[in-house]
C-alpha cells in the first residue's frame, strides 16, 4: 500500500501503513515534502522542487508557485515528478542563498548550468551580469564576498558587464 500511495502521490515524503489491532481500516499516515523553488525545462512543463531536491508535481498542479524563486534546468538532463533531481545537500545551499537573497531586500532567479554543484544567480536589481556560486558548505561566505564586491564596485562606480565568480569565496573574479 505505501508503495502504491508515493506512486501516485510523488510529493509525499513519506508513507506510513497500519493495522490496528482492532477493526478493519489501517492507518495510514501520509507527510507531505514542502515546496522550495520552481524548476522551468526545455520543452516541457515546470515542476514544484521540494526543500530536499526532489521533483514534486507540476506546477500548474500547485497552488504555491505564485512566491517561489525559479530554478531554470541548463543540465541537459530533463527531470520527472517524483525524482530525485538535486542532491539534499545542495538543495540545502541553495536554500540558504535564497533565504540570504530574499534577507537582503532582492529578488533573484536561478541557473543549474551543465556543471555539477554550480548554480548560477541572476538579481536583475543588481545589473545584468551572471553570479557563479558554488554548492557547499561555503555558500553564505561567497555570498558575503559578492555583496561585499558588489559595494566595492558601487563606490568605484564600477558594474560587471558578464559575471562574478564567487566560487572561491575568498577570492571574487569579475568580467
């Protein structure tokens, strides 16, 4: 039964069966995964990512799609409900640039670009030009060192045309 109720139910994180020692009807408990960004694909519809990196439902299934921050897939590998499409712990780092994003008053949208473990930020109030982050345990210290940049370059009356790479974190290169 809990195998045939996540088939049919992808965004479940999990499915508890059973029985109670009297009567007929079993338990079943089901909890739901929390939805955390909007992914969009090439040629096919956008689906909800969870907080864990798991494609849940479409997003024209959802009434939640209206505040999430989007995700574009650049991967070349197209994901389907019910997968497991990020690893938990990038999903993880992600989540906290877009807490640090919204925190400071921005907007921002997202690019999984064929490299693995790298995500791309685009904050159109900012200018133009591409951020490069990388997943990991360093993701707030390379935001740090961005917005730090970012004020440096303001005071030299300087914006990046292209990018900013803050992968390193103690060391930001910008075009």
């Amino acid at each position: 039964i809990e195998k045939k109720i996540k088939e049919q139910i992808p965004e479940a994180k999990s499915v508890q069966v059973s029985a109670p020692l009297l009567g007929r009807r079993p338990n079943i408990v089901i909890t739901m995964d929390e939805p955390a960004a909007v992914m969009r694909q090439a040629n096919t519809q956008d689906l909800i990512v969870s907080e864990r990196g798991r494609l849940l439902l479409a997003a024209t299934q959802s009434k939640a799609t209206t505040d999430l921050p989007v995700i574009t897939n650049n991967t070349g590998v197209t994901g389907k409900a019910g997968e497991q499409f990020l690893r938990p712990d990038d999903m993880s780092s992600l989540l906290l640039l877009m807490q640090q994003v919204k925190l400071s008053g921005s907007s921002a949208s997202y690019i999984l670009p064929p490299q693995t473990r790298e995500i791309i930020m685009l904050e159109p109030s900012r200018g133009v030009y591409q951020v490069r982050y990388l997943f990991g345990d360093t993701i707030l210290q390379q935001f740090g060192a961005m917005r730090a940049t970012q004020k440096k370059l303001q005071e030299l009356g300087q914006t990046p045309a292209e990018y900013m790479d803050v992968r390193l974190g103690n060391k930001v290169f910008y075009k």
